[in-house]
C-alpha cells in the first residue's frame, strides 16, 4: 500500500483539500486507484451540528455521514461515493478508545495517547485503504501544523512513514509563500512552517507553494535549499480562475511524474479524462443567471454543493451560469426587490430555523406567477408546499410547524423527531430509494422510476395535508416510504422541488439530472434554445 499526506501551514484556507482532490485526480487519470480520508482535528464527532457560519456548507455522504465540505471536492474529483469511515475526527477517536478502554481492551492498562490514541488512527487508516482495495491511500490533515488538536495525528503519521518505509509513504506540505509590496515572493513563512514540521520528526517530500503568481525558479531554487526537498518536487500552485483548473496545473509542474518515481510506481497510460472535462468548461458559451435566494449566502460555501452542481450542469450544456446572492431576510425586510435583479431563474436552497423563511416563499410566489424557472431544494420543496398552500388554496396561515403556530401545518415535524432533544445526527440522512410516478416532470427528468438521492431534514409534508394540495394542481411526482419527495406543477414551464439534496451527488463526469433540467430551463428562458 502506497500512501500519500497533506499537511499544511502558515494559515488556514490555502487549499489543501483542492490540492489533495487534485492529487487524487492526477493519479487516477494515470489509472491508479485512489481512496481519500480526510483528517478533522476537532473534537466534535462529525460536523453535522457546525453552524454554516463557521465551517461552511456541511457535506453529506450516502450512509448518511456529515462532514467537512472538503469531501464533497474528493467525491467530485474523483467521481467516488463516500462514507462516514472516509472522514476521521478526534471525537470518533477518542469515543473508540474510551469504549475499548470500558470494554477492558486494554487489559488494565494506563491508556495514553502514545500509543493507544496513535495505534487507534493508524488501525483506522490501514483498514479503510485495506477495505478499498485500493494502490494509493490520500490522507488530509485539517487545520495547519504545529495546532495542538493535530499533534497525535502527525505524531501516527510520523509513526506510520517509519512503520511503512520510505518508499510507500509522501508527505506533501502545502504552505503559503506571500508577495510583498514590492512584488517580491517571499518564502520565509515556509521555511517556518517546514521547521515546526520537521520538529515533529517529519520531513516533507514535496512542498506546493500557494501563491499569487507562478513561483520563480529562483524562489523556487531557495524553498529547495531551505526544505531539503528536491527543485523539482517544489510545486507552483497559484492562484486559479477555477479549481478544476487545479489538477491541469499540477500536471504541468509534473507532479504526477514526481510522485510515480517517489513511490516506485509502474507507468501507466494518461487517460487525460480531467483535461477532456476543463476543455469542455473552456467551450461554455453564452450565459444564463440564477438567483439563489438563502439565509447565508454571505458565505458562498455555505451552498458549495449547489454552485458546483451548477458548474456540472453548465458545462454538460455548454452553457455558463452566474449566480446571483440574494439574501432572504433582506427581502422580508423590504431592503430588496426581486424586480431590480436580472435572473433566469429562481433557486431556494435548504437551511435550518425561522429566519428568512418569508423572503423566501416571496420569491417562490414570485417564480410561480411570473413563470420563471424553479428549483427548491430540502427547506426549498417545504416552502414551495407553504407558498402554495397560501396563495393557491387559500389557507393564509399555513407553514411549518417549526416556525410558528398554525391551524394548516402543511409540513411538520417526523414523528420519530418528537420530543427528541439532542442534535447531532438525529435527522432523517443518507441516500435512499425514491420512487417516481411515470409521465411526469420528475420521470423526464431522470428517465427512470427508480432512483437514490441523499436526505438531511427533520420536516416532512404533513400526510394529512397530501390529497387537497394535488387537488389544487402541485403534483407530488416522487415518494419513499409514504414520504413525498418531488413537488411539481404541470402547468408551469419548469417548477420543481426536491426533499432530497441532489446537489450532493452531482459531478462533472455524472451531473445531477434536477440541475441540468433547470439550466436547461434557464436556457429556454434566456432564448439561447
């Protein structure tokens, strides 16, 4: 088993998981198979209970696991399908040796971090690359060296290179080397960040420069000098216009090649697959603009998921998509209007809590009788039933049962979710099997009756409320278990509503069906079909 670390230093937010993704892809077009982990030092048990705010979009993965959105960029660049197993956090650590501990695993030993916490993650690595069958195991530490919360994962790893050899195991440093006012590169925080490594006992094998521009040769020549790596494992990462320019880009610095001869890996053949998919990005002409209308959108990576599945769509049609970022609560507040933005096309993205809820069903009343094209999405499928409970049938009171008291709560809360109190990992997750009604948008649209997408709510349509809303003409096209999880409506020219989060599946090799459908739409709305 071959195995390849990322680490990073000086700040936070250079790009390790974009650097990992695009390792992972340079490998596997050179027909290597790649299994990813990512590494998060905090001591939450998953990152399903993190606020938005603080740690972006929360990804989801099939078996229902809530992770860092650094997992979502794996299963995209690497068109995988991930698992709970796949993300490792110093609460899933720590719970499996206090547990073994309980049990008496340790027949009464003093447990210590050394070895029993540095035993735990490397048996938790081995047996994920083991179980994947796989000839490279990727691993991503979060956060930057020299943080307490990382110290027994770079002491396993430290553990690991020795344990096995040289020849099997790359670690891969990404650091930041600034420009200064005068235009000079300046490559002293990597030397420091190299240093704190190297007092941990370990020694980076290649050392990929974020930066501005391209790095000089001479800057280039003295990381070399400094780091004791070799000129040509110093990698330029500057910044690019896309990260899926990012692979393109390390290919180019010949990374590929680098790590081949590192690991004494055979040649293989260069299917070039990731490059086919940028050349088809670059051939994107003309442009339809979509107003995503959310609760967080000061931060874009709250919907990272949604942008990207966008991406995917774009580029399948050739077509480019500019977001639009409307704040909710900006339009209960009356700050905005909808008739002052230039759109296509109307999305409502998922989210949690009362606020921005009416910005929201305002703007799907507007897509609704101005017949713009309409994607809701979890929250956004539950607000479209709102909206239309309202304005259609006529009952003015109707929402959630969450948000407030109501005599029509047309969606309410699952009745395993009563009167449970803790958060975390509580919520109806992962994929499961939808069933889809023949003849309909949602049949069209993903041409089958059969399908898997992945969930993460507590709110369903209320059951009681099913009959007279499809009465009224919304159309409820898909469902799983008596649970409904498609809201169309025949006589628009494309209204759809997921409960599900599609955006969690799509990826450039295999793009969501829901967000080609609705570029698509956007398209036919802009005239450019």
């Amino acid at each position: 088993m071959k195995y390849i670390c990322i680490t990073g230093g000086v700040m936070s937010g250079l790009g390790k998981g974009i650097t990992a993704a695009s390792t992972g892809r340079i490998l596997k077009d050179r027909g290597f198979k790649i299994v990813p982990i990512k590494i998060d030092p905090y001591l939450n048990i998953d990152a399903g209970t993190m606020n938005p705010y603080q740690h972006g979009e929360v990804f989801v993965l099939k078996d229902g696991g809530e992770v860092d959105l650094d997992l979502g960029h794996y299963e995209r660049f690497l068109n995988v399908d991930l698992t709970s197993e796949h993300n490792i956090t110093t609460g899933k650590i720590y719970r499996n040796v206090i547990e073994r501990e309980r049990r008496g695993d340790y027949l009464g030993e003093t447990v210590q971090i050394i070895p029993h916490v540095t035993n735990e993650i490397k048996r938790w690595i081995r047996e994920v690359a083991e179980k994947s069958n796989c000839d490279i195991c990727l691993i991503e530490v979060g956060g930057t060296v020299g943080d307490i919360e990382s110290m027994p994962f770079l002491e396993a790893l430290r553990q690991m290179r020795h344990e096995e050899g040289e020849e099997n195991f790359v670690l891969i440093h990404v650091t930041l080397v600034p420009t200064d006012i005068m235009g000079d590169q300046k490559t002293k925080p990597t030397q420091h960040s190299v240093k704190t490594l190297r007092e941990l006992g370990l020694q980076p094998d290649v050392i990929v420069g974020r930066c501005s521009k391209r790095l000089r040769d001479d800057v280039k020549a003295k990381i070399s000098l400094f780091t004791d790596v070799p000129v040509e494992a110093v990698i330029s990462a500057e910044n690019a216009e896309d990260i899926y320019y990012v692979p393109r880009m390390l290919k180019e610095e010949m990374l590929d090649e680098y790590l081949i001869k590192r690991l004494k890996l055979e040649e293989r053949e260069d299917t070039r697959k990731w490059d086919e998919i940028v050349e088809k990005m670059e051939k994107r002409r003309g442009e339809v603009r979509v107003a995503i209308v959310g609760k967080y959108t000061f931060i874009p990576d709250s919907y990272l998921s949604i942008r990207e599945a966008l991406k995917h769509a774009s580029i399948e049609l050739g077509v480019k998509v500019k977001i639009e970022w409307i704040e909710a609560s900006e339009i209960e507040r009356g700050r905005i209007e909808l008739e002052d933005y230039e759109f296509d096309g109307i999305l409502i993205p998922g989210g949690f809590g009362a606020r921005g809820s009416e910005g929201k069903i305002e703007a799907i009343k507007y897509a609704r009788e101005n017949e713009y094209p309409f994607l809701g999405l979890c929250l956004g499928f539950q607000l479209a039933v709102v909206e239309f409970a309202r304005n259609v049938i006529g009952w003015a009171d109707a929402h959630t049962s969450e948000v407030e008291r109501t005599s029509h709560p047309v969606i309410d809360l699952l009745p395993e979710q009563r009167g449970v109190k803790k958060l975390g990992g509580t919520m109806r997750l992962g994929e499961e099997e939808i069933t889809i009604k023949e003849g309909t948008l949602a049949h069209r649209i993903y041409g089958e009756t059969k399908i898997k997408e992945r969930h993460r709510h507590r709110y369903e349509v209320n059951p009681r409320y099913i009959k007279k809303i499809e009465e009224h003409g919304l159309i409820f096209s898909g469902e799983s278990k008596g649970r409904m999880e498609i809201a169309e409506l025949p006589e628009h020219p494309f209204f759809f509503a997921t409960q599900f989060h599609p955006e969690f599946k799509s990826k450039p090799e295999n793009p969501s069906p829901p967000f080609v459908a609705f570029v698509d739409a956007m398209m036919r709305m802009r005239g450019l079909k």
